[in-house]
C-alpha cells in the first residue's frame, strides 16, 4: 500500500513538471502568430467573393489622384488630417500626380514618411 502511494505522487509530480515545463516553453519560446500572405493564382477583385472562395483578397492602394483628404488620413500612416489636405491641395493647384514620387513635392512628405507609405498608394 506504502509503495502504490509513492508511485502516485511519484506520477503526480512527473505531470506536474511536464505541465510547468509546457507552460514555459509557451510563455518564453512561443512567438505570436504571424500574417500569412497566401498568393494565388486567380485574380480576385472582391473582397465578399474572395472570402466566399476561400482566397485572401490584398488590401488595396489608395489612389493619391482620388482620394478625399479623409481617405489618406485614416488610410496611410503617418498621414495626418492636415498633410492629407495639404496632399489634396496640391492635386487641386497643380493637377493630378502623374509618379507617387511626386509626392514628395508636398511640403511635409520628406523620404522617410514617402519610404513608409510608398507601397500603400498609386496614381493610377
């Protein structure tokens, strides 16, 4: 009877460094989950039916010629509301972009926010 009940704790000890074991490898080892692109072959323009097929439709550029002062401001980052104006005026004074390097052109676009923003837009 002494030597069964040695053999459970004994057994209950061992689960017990397992689970601790598993917990912290979890905890310290474990990265968090990263977005999968998945590229596919079929060329989807709609999110609804892209999802309904089971594809991953690609967030789409903003267009900088079409786009309202709001669009650029919630839609890129780093633009704020009043770069996105000063972005819409400058389309309005000088026509539309015809390069989203042109972009640079607008007073508070310096490299570095054009380098961050640069495969968020088009001109198309």
């Amino acid at each position: 009877m002494e030597n069964e009940k040695r053999h459970i704790w004994f057994l209950i000890a061992v689960a017990l460094v397992l689970c601790a074991v598993l917990v912290g490898y979890n905890i310290f080892f474990v990265k968090e989950p990263q977005a999968i692109l998945i590229e596919t072959d079929a060329a989807v323009s709609d999110t609804e039916t892209a999802l309904e097929q089971g594809y991953i439709a690609p967030a789409a550029k903003i267009n900088i010629n079409t786009a309202s002062a709001e669009q650029l401001d919630e839609e890129l980052e780093g633009i704020g509301p009043t770069l996105a104006q000063r972005i819409v005026s400058y389309r309005d004074e000088n026509g539309p972009f015809t390069d989203i390097e042109q972009l640079k052109n607008v007073s508070g676009i310096g490299d570095k926010r054009f380098e961050a923003i640069k495969d968020d837009i088009t001109v198309s």
